[in-house]
C-alpha cells in the first residue's frame, strides 16, 4: 500500500530522493514468513518507513541530497538504520533534505523540491522535509530524520505531524553524515504521538561507535502511556514568554495559548517562565553549527569518495574545483562563516564568545526545570510559506527555527504536536521541551494532549 501511494503521489510530491520498492517488498515478505512460520517478529515487523538520505544504507546510494555524494554507495549501515531493520521495520525509500541538512524549506536538495502535502505551492519546512511530507501523505507509516537546529520539529510542524528531537547521546549518531556533530541528533516522525513512541525506542540506545552515545537504560516509552492522565497539579507547565513577542504570526500565537489552555485543563499547573537568554541561540548556532560544519565538509575533497571534477590538472585545482561544482549555494556559505569564525584572530571574539553563550542558554534552561517539568512555545514562528519565498534572504530563513536551536544548544529533548491550523488550513505545531532524558514525561504530556 506505500509503495502504492508513493507511486501515486510522488509526481507531486517528491518526498523521496530513491525508492527502494523491490528490497521492501522483500523485506516485508521474509516478515510474513516469519509470521506464517510461528517465528517472533520485531516491534516494528513489516512497518512501512522512510529513512532521511543522509544516513548511511550499505548498497543504498546515500547522497545527503548533495551534488558531492551523487555517486557514493556507503560500504556501511548506520546504527539507526541497522537497529530498524532488525526490528523488522521495512524501509520504502530514503527521503529528500536540504543539501547536508542545512535549511528550513528542503529547497536546497541539489536535486528536487518537495511539497507540502497540505498545499503543493508550499515547502514542507527542512531539512527533513521529506521524512515530514512522506508521512503526512501517508506514503510511510513513521520515518527518520535528524535536527541540528530544528529540522526534525519545525517541519512536522509545517507538515501537520510529531516530530522529536531526543536528547542529545540518546540515538547514536554513527552513520549519521556529520553536520554539526554537538548539535546533531536523529529523531522519530509519526502521525500520533504513540507511533512516535514506538520508533524512539527502536533507535534510541547506547552505542560504542559514537563516543558520545549514552549509557542509560531505554524505557518502553509507548507502554507507560496512559490515555487517562490527569496529573492534577502535579505536573507544572511553564511556557516561555520571550517566545510570544515580535515575529510570531498571530494565528500561530492563538493555537498554542489554545493549547497551553488545554494542558490546564487537563490538569496542569501554568506557570509563566522566562529564558532571557533564548534570543541569543540564533546568532550562537550560526557561530557554531557552521564551524563544526566547515570542519566536517572538509572531508569532501575529491580524493576519497564522491565527486571528483573532471577538469583539474593538477592536486589544487582538483580540490578547489571540485568543491566548488560538488557544493550548493547555501553550504558553501556556512563553510565560509565557519571557516571564518574559526580563523586565527577571530576565533575568540566568535567561536569561543558562542560557546560561553552557549553555556548560558543551557543554565537559562536548568534554572527553567527548577521551576517547572515541561516548557511550552511554539514550534516555527509561522506555519509553511510558499515555495521561493524566502530563498533570496537567507536571515529570514534562518529565523524559522528561532524557538528551536536553543534546545540543540543545550542538548534537550524537545517535540513538535500538531495544535491546530491557520485561516488557510495549514498546520500549527505546539513545541514541548523536557529536561534531558525525560522523554518518558514529554511524550506522555503529549499523549495526553493529542
Ligand atoms: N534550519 C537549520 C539550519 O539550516 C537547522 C538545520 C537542521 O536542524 N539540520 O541549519
């Protein structure tokens, strides 16, 4: 039935950059097998998924929707995709991004834009737009995707579904194709927060190939959710004010004061909360994440794997001239911001100031929980702009994931909830944030809400 819908709506839609139709259907008949022969199946036997291409398949080309990867078959699997398939999870193709994850509209794939299933002019919000898109058009079930600022939670927010940002060392990043490795993190995509509940656990767990992977025990989050929580003012919600200012559409501002109402009446205590220093995530993630980045991209030579030009004559202008023709637009401009902020001279006025910043962000944060067990504000400051709208201005596209990036800075958990939609019937998601490791408690909190 994916493979159905996928050949159906992918003319529109173009949520996947390959379809892997005959090792799925494979996959799911080795799962009937089982089923026909007594066998124990996994927790997610035969479940439809789709995989951001920017995790390693082994034999899948895995090309981080970059003209530099075009060609590159990883010889490995990723820890995320190899726990999936041994839960039986049956992977339908692997989903369109920005180029290396970098943006907010999935417009900067090297290879094709995809819509918004809500309004084809529209983008699905990114980088993980396709993975968002795909389960909303119900071409998959549940899928993968990774957020570094915000792109797994922003376009489930412009998608209409759940998205989550584990905390930080929950899912192993091994296999994960580096873009800024203290901020990235892979997370689930479903369309209700128990199928979201369901795939965290299959991922998340320690892992010896990623050095900064956690030792923790992982809960059965699905199987503590419970329908009739009423926490009866033992749960205290605070939502953050800074996030209610300047910038947010209106509409966006009343679904979620609708929502944070709902929580209340549920049972939650309102608190109001302040993050003074939320505001300055923009500008910190945009000293750091491109730093990291343009430290990671520097693999991209042409020596190794991927693209090579063609017309160099000699070392130099290999590497010059093929990272020029490999890389878009918007990755060579973070690899000159990082490269920039790195350099000699410049290095503590930008990159060391953000990591002080950075630190002050996450005590804004501890200070929070002191007060409060989950955090409220919305996701993305509006729901999906159209298509070109915002790719002549990249500030203005930078400033989608606004309520987003701090979380990254500071390693939280954080999701995107479907609480509405706008007066042109687009989706509005509300963002829930817990302390870290708590995604037992944020996931029941929107269980509840849902
Ligand atoms: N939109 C942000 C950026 O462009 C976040 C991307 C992400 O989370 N991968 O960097």
């Amino acid at each position: 039935e994916a493979l159905d819908r996928i050949q159906a709506l992918e003319p529109k839609l173009h949520s996947f950059l390959c379809v892997t139709a005959d090792r799925a259907l494979q996959q799911a008949r080795a799962v009937d097998a089982k089923i026909a022969a007594g066998e124990e199946i996994g927790l997610l036997a035969g479940i439809p998924i789709g995989i951001k291409d920017n995790m390693c398949t082994q034999g899948i080309p895995t090309t981080c929707a970059s003209k530099m990867l075009e060609n590159f078959v990883p010889p490995y699997e990723s820890t995320v995709t190899q726990k999936l398939a041994d839960a039986g999870a049956v992977m339908v193709g692997k989903t369109n991004l920005d180029e290396f994850a970098m943006g907010s509209s999935t417009e900067n794939s090297a290879y094709q834009v995809t819509a918004n299933p809500w309004d084809l002019d529209r983008v699905p919000g990114g980088s993980s737009g396709g993975s968002a898109a795909a389960v909303a058009a119900k071409e998959c079930v549940v899928a993968i995707g990774s957020d570094t600022g915000g792109s797994i939670r922003q376009p489930a927010s412009f998608c209409g579904v759940v998205g989550m940002k584990p905390t930080y060392g929950l899912v192993s990043r091994f296999g994960l194709v580096a873009f800024a490795s203290s901020l990235d993190q892979i997370g689930p995509f479903g369309r209700t927060v128990e199928d979201t509940a369901i795939l965290l656990r299959a991922i998340a767990g320690y892992d010896p190939k990623d050095s900064t992977s956690l030792k923790v025990e992982i809960p059965d989050y699905a199987k503590a959710l419970r329908p009739n929580f009423k926490p009866r003012g033992q749960l205290r919600v605070g939502f953050i004010k800074e996030t209610f200012g300047e910038g947010l559409d209106s509409t966006v501002w009343q679904a979620v004061t609708k929502a944070i109402e709902q929580l209340q009446n549920l049972g939650a205590e309102i608190q109001e909360i302040s993050c003074p220093r939320f505001r300055y995530g923009l500008p910190t993630y945009y000293v750091i994440a491109p730093s990291e980045a343009s430290a990671n991209l520097a693999r991209y030579d042409g020596v190794k794997y991927g693209f090579r030009t063609p017309n160099a004559d000699n070392l130099l202008s290999m590497y010059t001239q093929t990272r020029a023709a490999g890389f878009g637009k918007e990755v060579k401009r973070r690899i000159m911001l990082g490269t920039y902020a790195l350099s000699a001279g410049y290095y503590d006025a930008y990159y060391l100031k953000a990591q002080k910043v950075r630190t002050l962000i996450k005590q804004d944060f501890l200070r929070a929980f002191e007060k409060v067990d989950i955090l409220v504000c919305p996701t993305a400051p509006t729901t999906a702009f159209k298509v070109g709208e915002n790719t002549e201005d990249p500030l203005g596209m930078y400033l989608n994931d606004l309520m987003t990036i701090p979380l990254n800075l500071a390693g939280l958990p954080g999701l995107s909830v479907p609480c509405g939609f706008d007066e042109k019937g687009l989706p509005i998601g509300v963002q829930l944030i817990s302390n870290v490791l708590r995604e037992d408690l944020l996931l029941q909190v929107a269980y509840a809400y849902e």
